[in-house]
C-alpha cells in the first residue's frame, strides 16, 4: 500500500529529488521501491509500519530525523529532508453550474443519480438548468461556491418560472419537505434548500 506518507518516507529514504508533476505519478515512482522493501512474513505490519513513520517521524513539514529508526540508512536526513518530494500542485479549476430551485405543493423537485453513476451514486442534488431543458434564466435567486479536490464551483441557483413545464424523468424526483432529511439528498444541496426555502417564504 502506497499513500502519501509511504511516498514521503520512502523518496526521502532514496534521495529521490527530482520533481514529480502529480501526487499519482510519484506514487508510481515510488511503488517497485515499496514492494521491494516489503517483508512477504509480515505485510500489513510492515504497511501499518512505514505509514505511521510517515505520519509520526517523518512529517511533511518537521521530519523528526533524530527519531526517526532509518536514520542511518536515509539518503536525505537532515535539514533539506522537508524539501522532499517535490510534487508539483495541481492547478485549480473553476466551473460554473446553474442549478433550479422548484417548489410546489410543499415538495422540492431533486435529481437523483443512478446507483451505477461513477459520481455522487444514489445522491440527489438540485437539478441543473441543462436536466430539466431550461435555456438562459437571468439573474439567480443566490450563488453558492464550494471546492472539490482542485474545482471550485459557483452554483447558480435560480428559482423555477411559475410556467415552467418539468419533464418527466426517471431522475427527476418530486420530494416532500418532511422527507427530505431520509432522501440521500447531498450535505450542501440539503442545507442550501433549508435556506432558500425559508427565504422565498419570507
């Protein structure tokens, strides 16, 4: 197994100094070496092992070499061993999605995700514009941004227009207020109807 604090403890062991462009290739690079190192008698120890050292010993910004057990054997102790590995920081993306708020007869309109899907499988979230065949909607009821991984996403939220027709969908899901703590709706889509609902009212 080979997680950051193995890919940490194992370039500063080998003096790998070069830089490495993503997280995935210097797991790659590091990978023959773990397997190499690892002892066949005693596996998971030995992964449990060389994790905790990383975690523990050899931190990411303050190594501890003076405790650290492999201190004799490692190419890279002492002061500069904080500069490894060197792995380049992913840039950011931003991406903007304009989502509906529908609310009718005390029920929410959500789009759930199929259980197979590779992203968010079985959630519901507030639909998309695109999802339910709305073109350009003006200026949004609210804006909400969040981060996942590298994205930063603007959502923008508009609410349905009163003679907008929802078409009929397997996905597209009519959900009453009370139920929505017991319908897999995802965290921030969850508190931002709270919010949202409670201010169309006021």
């Amino acid at each position: 197994m080979v997680d950051g604090n193995v890919v940490r403890v194992l370039t500063r062991l080998a003096g790998l100094r070069s830089p490495f462009a993503s997280s995935a290739l210097a797991v790659r690079r590091v990978t023959p070496l773990a397997d190499a190192l690892l002892d066949p008698r005693r596996p998971g120890d030995h992964n449990q092992a060389v994790m905790e050292l990383g975690a523990r010993v050899c931190r990411k910004a303050a190594p501890d070499c003076a405790r650290c057990p492999l201190a004799a054997h490692c190419a890279s102790r002492g002061p500069g061993a904080a500069a490894i590995p060197r792995i380049a920081r992913a840039k950011g993306r931003r991406a903007v999605v304009d989502r509906v708020l529908a609310i009718r007869a005390g029920k929410v309109l959500l789009r759930r995700h199929p259980a197979d899907a590779t992203r968010l499988a079985g959630l519901a979230e507030l639909p998309t514009a695109e999802s339910i065949g709305l073109g350009p909607l003006g200026a949004p009821l609210a804006v909400r941004r969040r981060s996942v991984t590298v994205t930063t996403y603007e959502e923008r939220i508009h609410l349905l227009p009163p003679k907008a027709r929802v078409p009929r969908s397997r996905d597209l899901v009519w959900v009453p207020f009370a139920e929505l703590p017991f319908a897999a709706v995802a965290g921030p889509h969850l508190r931002w109807i709270g919010e949202l609902a409670r201010e169309t009212k006021g």
